[in-house]
C-alpha cells in the first residue's frame, strides 16, 4: 500500500487551548476511567505497543486516547465518521499530548479513507475500532499487517454485525472483542447515551417542540429504546418499527404503538433511525410522509436513511440551519433531513455524555488489556469480556456515585448455594 508521511491532519492548531478545556472537563466526570488510568501509568501494560484508535473524535474519545498513551502505547487516532470531529479537541491532543491525529469535520470521504491508511501505516498491533473500517481494510487491503495484531476492539452495535458477518465466513483476521456486548456498554451507552444524545441533537438542529409530535423510531434494540423513551419523555407520540418480533412485542408491552414503517411514514412527523441496517426509511416511505417531515439518522453508517434515492425525487435542497436541510421534492412535498444523514447526535450535538462514555471506554480500556494479557491464547473469533469486567466497572462507577449496596449475608449465601432448603 502507498505509504502517507502526514505526521497529524487537523483542521486548526490555534483552536488547541479550547480542546485542552473540553478534554479536562470531560475526564472529570469518567472516574472509572480515571481510576484505570492511574494503574496503567504505574504498570506501563502498553509499553513498545502500537496503537491505532478509529473513533468518533471527541472529548471522551480523547480521554481513552490518552488513557492508553498513559500506559505506554504508542498511539495515532483518526475520526471514525466525516462529519462528528471536535476540532478543538483535535488540536489539543497534536498539541498537548504530542499525539499523531487525523481528522476534521466536514473532511471528505477521500480524506477519510487517507486518515485510515495513516492510522494503518502505523503498522499497528492492537486496534480500537468504530464500525469496523480498520479491521475491515485490513482484510481486504493489508493483509500483510495481519501477523503482528494481536487483536482488535469494536465499539458498536454496527461494527459488531459486520464482525459477526467476518466470522461467520471465515475472514476475521484476528481475535476481536465485542465491547458493545458488555452490559456496562449497551443497556447504559446505547440507552442512555443514545436516547439523551438524539434528542439533543433534534433540539439543537431545529428548535422545534418534541411534545405533541409523533416521532417514529426504526429499531427498537437499545438505542432504540433509549430514543423512544426519551421521546416519550418530552411529550412525544411514539411508534416504534421492527422486523424482530421479540423486540417488537416487548416494543409493545412497553406502551408504545408498533407497525410498520409503510404505515408509520403516512402520520410520523420526525423519524429517527437506529438499526444498523441500510434504508430502513426508504425512498418511498419518504413520498408517502407529511409534507415537512423530518427524517435522521442514529446508526453508525449514513445508509439507514436512502438520501442518495431522495436526491433523484428532489428539485431543489435548501440549507435551513447549519445542519438542516430542506428537500423539496417533485411531488411538491418537502422532507427535512438532519446531518445529511449522518450521526445525528454527533454532527448535530456533542454525542454521549461523558459518564456514560466512562463505563464505555472503560471496557475499552480493559478490552485492549484483555487482548494483550491473552495474547497467542485466542482464536480469530468475536470474543466478549467476562463478566467480572462488568462488575468492577459498575462497582467502580457506584462508588464515583456515592452509592453503596447491600453484601450477601453468610446465612444468605448459604441459602442460595443449596438445593435442600425448600417448602
């Protein structure tokens, strides 16, 4: 492959003392990570390790970054996604931390796809993916790296489907951890996290009221679950779409209107999608919405929403607010679309709050120490952390809280472990 000899690619370094500020307020609430943090820079566990981290560029983002480099990797990160850079958090690191960063918002996907050589060039042995782009050009176009990686993590419920695809034809180069199936990662992140962080960005891009609206939410997984909550929370009608009937009886159970999305598209004023799949809001959904819909998107990939489709239905695209678009369509409709389609919470807001991101990145941390300690013992499979991960982190996070729990009397312990004790 073309070998890069950019050393960072940030979009301005004066904005640097700013991105220091977020950094800092950030880490203040991620004790977790914090407090793993301080053991790395005692252990050095990354020492003479090459790091590649693809995430989306952000303040906490930010904070696993240095976390790591802490430990003594050697690290470059790149943004996972065009459009949901911090840029003053960007400059920080290159400044600051004296690490290699490649990234910007608004950069185009041919820079894009030049920021994964670089983060590849750096010939790295552990990665921390964001959707699976690293691990994916590597097996399709860097094999020859693929002897000195010991592992990779993934961060999402998308890059999680794709490396279960990987596996289960054979092409998974090397063992993965599936951070996003730990319970500290997915019933808080993608619930709590998602749900605050999509609101947020709606709120941000338009200003519009969510109560009394009817918002259709694709997908009721946890992050689809955290969007129809917190939509319901403000006052908003919410149906819910699915293909699984298991999410979407429990869809139902949980007081919210299910059908189709056929359906859905004639009386939803907002959709929000959040699924992992391509065109879940499809091109003729689009011509049968109110004339004003607004559409988003809250999966990884800019594939849930078919834009590409609604350009061809278009007559003319209007920029409302600076991540607000209006398509006025043939049919003499509009539809709005937030973030062209991209991440919502993250081109239109600041995504995860931080303690939310600290139990995440978290598991990262630990993810990536996992793959170092078992090195050689792991097959090329998908791997999730043991639970015991899961339990210290969330005894760590109580304990940031101020929260104690109850312990297991002997009596009690003793009741639980036996069989004879009945009626």
């Amino acid at each position: 492959m073309e070998m890069t000899t950019l050393k960072y690619d940030v979009k301005d370094m004066a904005l640097a003392e700013q991105g220091k500020k977020q950094i800092d307020w950030a880490f203040n609430d991620m004790p977790v990570l914090g407090q793993i943090r301080e053991r790395f820079i005692k252990e050095q566990p990354f020492k003479n390790i090459r790091l590649s981290v693809g995430c989306h560029l952000t303040k906490e983002t930010a904070n696993l970054a240095i976390t790591m480099q802490a430990g003594g990797a050697d690290t470059v990160l790149i943004a996972s996604n065009p459009l949901s850079t911090q840029d003053d958090v960007a400059a920080a690191l290159v400044k600051y931390y004296n690490m290699s960063v490649y990234g910007y918002a608004g950069e185009s996907l041919d820079v894009y796809h030049e920021h994964v050589k670089a983060a590849l060039n750096h010939k790295p042995q552990l990665i921390v993916d964001d959707g699976g782009d690293l691990v994916a050009e590597i097996t399709k176009n860097w094999q020859y790296l693929i002897p000195e990686i010991i592992g990779s993590t993934e961060e999402t419920t998308t890059g999680i489907i794709r490396l279960k695809a990987m596996e289960k034809d054979g092409s998974l180069p090397f063992p993965t951890v599936g951070v996003n199936e730990s319970l500290t990662k997915h019933l808080y992140d993608n619930r709590y996290g998602t749900g605050q962080s999509v609101m947020d960005g709606i709120i941000r891009a338009t200003n519009l009221l969510l109560a009394g609206k009817t918002v259709v939410v694709g997908g009721y997984g946890w992050c689809g679950r955290g969007c129809a909550t917190k939509a319901r929370g403000m006052g908003a009608n919410v149906i819910v779409t699915e293909v699984d009937a298991l999410k979407a009886l429990e869809a139902v159970m949980d007081g919210f209107r299910v059908m189709p999305m056929a359906q859905a598209a004639k009386i939803g004023d907002m959709f929000i999608s959040v699924t992992g799949d391509k065109h879940v809001v499809d091109i003729h959904h689009m011509l049968e919405m109110k004339d004003g819909a607004l559409v988003c998107n809250a999966g990884h990939f800019d594939v849930e929403v078919n834009i590409a489709a609604l350009k061809e239905h278009t007559t003319e695209i209007k920029q409302i607010r600076p991540t607000l678009e209006e398509y006025k369509l043939k049919n003499g409709k509009s539809i709005l679309v937030l973030a062209q389609g991209r991440l919502v919470n993250l081109v239109c807001a600041e995504g995860h709050p931080a303690s939310v991101m600290d139990m995440s990145f978290a598991n990262q941390a630990l993810g990536i120490e996992f793959l170092l300690k078992n090195k050689g013992k792991l097959e090329n499979k998908l791997y999730v952390l043991p639970q015991e991960y899961d339990y210290e982190i969330a005894q760590l996070k109580l304990k940031s809280m101020g929260v104690e729990i109850d312990t297991l009397t002997a009596e009690q312990e003793a009741y639980l472990n036996s069989w004879k004790i009945g009626t």
